[in-house]
RNA sequence: GCUCGCAUAGCUCAGGCGGUAGAGCACUUCAUUGGUAAUGAAGAGGUCCUCGGUUCAACUCCGAGUGUGAGCACCA
C-alpha cells in the first residue's frame, strides 16, 4: 500500500502498487498527458514504472530540464529507427544527449548527405505519428549478445561486452526498433514536438583516432516548436559574434594561406592586444613577478634534455642552421629555468616568480586550428614560480585570487575550473602527488565555485587546475592554468641552497592566466560582441563635425584628448552627420563627439553613447571626467 | 591528422547544359556644407585558390595540392 510524496509535500495513498503514470493520471488528466517519466526518490525512471512501497515522486514533464534531457535521449532513439528504415545496413552504436540536443553515431559504408538528413527527419516525423508505444524490457547478457549478433549489429555486441559484470541489461523497444539503453524514455513516439537534425560530421569509434570512423548525426529537440525556434535564433545570433567574423569587420587582424595558424594583427586589433598587454604587465608588477625575455631559438638539445623533444618532436617547428639544429620554441619554461640556474640561488630567494610574454610556435594538427582560438604561432602570458613544497599552496591560492581579480577586470564571472589529477605514466612518489592535489584541491575549494575532477588527465610531471571560458558556440575554450611541476626543475639541473646548506631542487608551478593572448582576445571579441569596452576599444572616442566650419575646433579637441592620453580621432570628411554615426557605430565605437557651430561657440562637444543613447552637451573637462570613469571600471558588470 | 563540405571583386554573396562573369556595400572622381544609423551621379575594380588531366574550348567536368568550415582525434 504505497504511500507516494509529491514536491509540494502532499502525500497520496494507494491500495495497489501503481505506475508513475497512474499516480499522474489521478492527479490530473492534464499531467498524465504531459508525463514523460518520473523521479522516484530522486531517480530518474520511465513513466511505466511501478512503485510498489512509499515513495517521494516528482512527474516529469518537458518543463522540467531532466525532461528535456529524457525527450533528446529518446529522440536519440527515434532518428536511429528512421536511420534504419531508411538504410537498413547502417548499424547503431551509441547516442546520448549533450547541451542544448543529441547526437547518435551510425556505422555505414558511406556519409550521410544534408539530403540524407531531410529523408530521416521526414520519417521521424512519420514515426512519431504512428505513435508507438516505447517499451522496456530486461535481457541476459548472453541473450543480448545472441539478439545483436543475430542482427548483425556488431558495435552493439562489442558494446555489451564491454560492460563488467553479468547483471541484466535494460533495453527499449519502439516497434521494430531495439536497443540497448539505461533509459528512462518518454511513453511514446507521439511525445516529441519539436526536432531538428543540424549537422552531420565524421567521429571516431569510441573516441579513439586508430578506429574506424563513424557517421554522427546532432540534432536537436525541445518541448515545444517555439523553444526550438527560440534556439534556432539563439545560434544565429551566436554566429553573430563570431571573433573571426567581427575580426574582419572590425579590422582587427586577418590570416593568409601563407602563414596558416598565425594571425596578422591590423592597428586596431594591435590596440587591443596591447591594451590587454598592459594591463598584464601592471598585474604582474604588483604581483611581486619579475618580467623577463627569452630566445624564440634554442639549441635541439635543450628541448631533448627537457624531454620535450621525445614527445612533441612532430609539433616543434625546427631550424638549420650551419649543421646545428635549433627549435623554435614551443613553450618558455625550459628557458625560465636557464635564467633561475644563473648565480646560486637561495632559500631565501624563493619564491621567485618569472614572468614572461612568450612568443611560443606549435605545430598544431591542421584540423585543430580554429581562428584565434587555437593557433600555431601565439603568446603566452607565461610565467613559473619557483619555490619550496611548502609554499605551493600558498602560491595556488595567491594565483587563483589573482586570475579571478583579472577575469572579473576583463567582464567574465562564469569560469569553469577543472583539477586534472595522476595520470597512469607519471613521474614523483605517490607521497609527493597527494600533497600537491591536495594543495590544488584546497585552492579550488576556497573559491567557493564549482570545479569538475578529471581524473588521470593531469600532465606527467604534476597536477594541474585548467581554468575556461565558452566561445560563442558554447565550446569551452580553456585559458588559465597552474600546474604543479615536480620533474623538469631537477632534468634541467635547476638547484637552491637550502637553511641547512644542502642543495635541493625547487618545485616549479607552470602558470598562465590568460593563457594565449590571441585565445583570449578571440573570446573577448565574442564575449563583447566586439562592443570592446573602453579602456580595451582600440578607438575610445570619435569627433564629428557637422560641415567644415567646425575643423579646427575638431582638431584641437582632439588634440586636447590625446595629450590626456584617450585614442581619439576625428572624421572631418564631407558627409552627413547621419551617415558617420552610422558607419563608426557599425565601427563599434564607444562615444561619438558631435560638433556643430553651437558646440563651437558654448566650447563643447555632444556626446553619443556607442547604444545610441544622447549623453548631451559636454565640456572638455566633463568628457575627460566621463571617459576616466569609464576606463576605470575596466570590464566589470558588463 | 581523419570524415564530409566549401574556395567567384576589398567585404557579403549571385551566376552559368563547358564558349573567360554580375549585384549590394566599400573604393576613386564630381556635385552637395547637410544636426545623430545610408545625399546624388559617374568611374574603376576579377588569372573565378594552385597545379595537372579530359576537351576544339575549363572558372564550370575529373584528379591532386593548399587554405578554410563543422565534427572527431590531438592540445607540453
């Protein structure tokens, strides 16, 4: 005799056992319309499931994100079945939901076609009018492995095979269709009302290069034909934003064939990058780091000795030169060690903390490359902290502060902070691993933010936190990092005088907060829409006059400005007032000066907001007062 | 690197059963001195990515290369 508890804390008793969908139906007729599963104490199951004791239970509807989560899995489901009535031969093998859709991967002698995407999205739509009930049934995992084998489904057998133990397996049933799955699903293929495929792209058979490739349909699926079309525009205008579209529009920097992967920066972009720059530069002063330089070329042997050359040789670019190989450098760290081995150091000089703009060549995979968000030639804001085990906490926690400081400065707040731990091959004692995820664990806990564990992904030679911001497609782009380093100090012979006069080897922390500077002006650009804050706009202000009359009043104007230190220019050229604004606001420039004979004879300026918005007239002073201001707050709140 | 797609004027894009191409914006010139998102007119601008092949003829068809897009793999 269940006795089921709702969300809003009322109970409801039952003389039998009941399905979710019964206990929904005797709410309501609406609702059990509207199942799509349930939570039975907080887990997630199909609406036919029965509760046979008491219970907490939450019906789930599409409003509800696992709801949504349910509908795309089972849409997963629903375009396998029309795959394969459309091509028999294409085989199944896994299609779980991911942000905002699904995707489903089909093994098949050849790619699908945007046409091919049509016909299936044609016969989803006729599946889902034959509505057929979506049901779950239990099978032996020898049964199972008969049943694929007998359908010639081979990715499913080796998928089944794969799973550890002899428990019993779910699988789901839609007519003809059948397959393997955890679920829950929705009751029916009449649940869906709003599905679109969107691409379709080659995968790798269980994510792995040295297998076959597969076909990946993605689509995507919400509970209502408006959500979809609210997402469907959602995407366009994250398209909008694109930093390569807004690069070229902008006049930013541009690529050509001729240097794949490298960007070339216009003034305006090289503004900005120097603007950020700056910024860094002051950051890092106050930070107690010391700036230094360091050769793009270095001798072979020192990449060999850092064991760099062992593992990356295919994406270090090399040089001969008179019968000597060098490499250009792909990374700074083997070079701040040479300058931390020059004089004896000290105990007492630690921590030293190096910093570095560094210009760094990878020989990136070409597929890999993608605007300025990964590139071959970029650089990094780089900088290694040499110091004893004891103070690396205290370095992660000063560190993690500091980035946060500067990712507020630039307007970001989301940062999505990842701790990669041990992986399999690794160097340094157990002992030693655990003080330092430890040490980098207590750092992300005291943020107070959520941070994912990944673990075995951690570099050979220590842990690291990764800290990234999302593009404007959603692709999390990673940015900061810091890293524990146990092992390269000691290869490169790196040593300091310890209090009892013994030598030891410092422990050195890899870290960087922008990470690239061209990765970090691409998702500026975006994040901003290329509406660069003032104190980042590569022009701050714009001076207009209304005709001729007004040009050396312009010009003086302008002159004032830039000796206060303000990017200003003017467009005194011939046209109407109507056509600069329009083409500098295009230009996305934050305040637009308008000048006319009344601006001249009161010795003012109008003030246009980059929005539109008339700020009014305004004196020299009070501009300089507004413009100040506005630099001041760097990126914050925007 | 892998799968599939794409490559035409500075930009955004049309176009053609194989007979060397067009629009809008931008650019140049002229007229216009106009108060907050496009003044009008005229002009100039292209080895249709590169190299091979087929053909009387290739920008168009085929092959290779390069670059690029989506996804996968990789990312010290």
């Amino acid at each position: 005799m269940p006795k089921i508890t709702l969300p809003d804390g009322s109970t409801r008793e039952y003389e039998n056992p009941v399905t979710v969908i019964e206990v929904a139906e005797s709410i309501g007729p609406g609702l059990a319309k509207a199942a799509l599963a349930g939570r039975v104490d907080g887990e997630l199951v199909d609406s036919s499931t029965v509760i046979s004791s008491d219970a907490d239970l939450a019906i789930i509807t599409e409003r509800d994100s696992d709801g949504l989560a349910v509908i795309r899995h089972s849409c997963a489901h629903l375009m396998a079945q029309a795959v394969q009535r459309l091509f028999p031969k294409a085989q199944v093998t896994i299609g779980p939901v991911v942000e905002d859709g699904f995707f489903y991967d089909f093994a098949f002698s050849r790619a699908f076609t945007p046409e091919d995407l049509q016909a299936i999205e044609k016969v989803m739509g006729e599946i889902v009018k034959e509505n057929l009930t979506v049901e779950r049934s239990v099978m032996s995992r020898d049964e199972a492995v008969a049943m694929f084998t007998e359908m010639g489904e081979d990715y499913k057998v080796q998928i089944i095979e794969s799973i550890p133990g002899d428990e019993d397996l779910s699988f789901y049933r839609q007519g003809e269709f059948i397959d393997l799955c955890r679920g829950p699903h929705v009751p029916a293929t009449s649940s869906f009302k709003a599905f679109k495929l969107t691409s379709v792209a080659g995968a790798y058979w269980r994510g792995d290069a040295s297998n076959e490739m597969l076909q990946r349909i993605h689509g995507t699926a919400w509970g209502s034909k408006k959500d979809l079309k609210l997402f469907l525009q959602r995407l366009e205008e994250a398209e909008k934003r694109d930093h390569r579209k807004l690069g070229r529009h902008l006049d930013l920097f541009h690529f050509q064939e001729e240097a794949p992967g490298m960007a070339f920066w216009h003034p305006k972009g090289w503004s900005i990058y120097q603007s950020v720059q700056r910024y860094m530069r002051e950051v890092q002063d106050k930070n107690n780091y010391k700036e230094i330089n360091t050769p793009q070329l270095v001798d072979y042997s020192l990449w060999e000795k850092s064991g760099h050359a062992s593992k990356f040789a295919d994406e270090m670019f090399s040089v001969e030169s008179e019968n000597r190989m060098y490499a250009i450098k792909p990374m700074n760290c083997p070079c701040h060690i040479q300058v931390f081995n020059q004089g004896l150091k000290s105990y007492r000089d630690l921590p030293l903390r190096l910093a570095e703009f560094g210009s760094c060549h990878r020989y990136e995979p070409s597929g890999s490359m993608h605007g300025l968000m990964r590139v071959r030639s970029f650089v990094q804001d780089d900088g290694h902290i040499f110091c004893t085990e004891e103070q690396i906490q205290a370095e992660v926690a000063d560190f993690m502060t500091l980035l946060f400081a500067v990712y507020k400065d630039f307007g970001f707040d989301e940062v999505i902070l990842r701790l990669s731990t041990r992986p399999e091959k690794r160097v340094g004692s157990d002992e030693v691993w655990d003080k330092s995820e430890q040490s980098l664990k207590d750092a992300l806990n005291a943020t107070g933010l959520p941070w994912e564990l990944v673990p075995g992904e951690g570099a050979f030679y220590g842990p690291k936190i990764e800290c990234s911001l999302k593009d404007c497609m959603g692709r999390v782009q990673q940015c900061g990092t810091i890293q524990v380093d146990f092992s390269t100090p000691g290869r490169l012979g790196a040593q300091y005088v310890a209090e009892d006069s013994s030598k030891q080897e410092p422990v050195m922390l890899h870290r960087a907060v922008l990470g690239s500077f061209e990765r970090f002006i691409g998702i500026l650009i975006e994040h901003y829409a290329g509406d660069m804050p003032a104190w980042l706009a590569p022009e701050q202000a714009l001076i207009l006059n209304i005709t001729d009359k007004q040009n050396d009043y312009c010009r003086n104007f302008e002159e004032s400005l830039k000796n206060k230190g303000f990017r200003v220019s003017t467009d005194l050229r011939n046209e109407k007032i109507g056509f600069k604004i329009r083409e500098h606001t295009l230009q996305k420039i934050p305040y637009l000066l308008v000048v006319g004979d009344k601006e001249v004879e009161n010795g003012t300026v109008a003030v246009r907001k980059r929005g539109g918005e008339d700020l009014g007239a305004m004196t020299f002073h009070e501009f300089c007062t507004l413009l100040n201001q506005d630099v001041a707050s760097f990126g914050r709140g925007a």
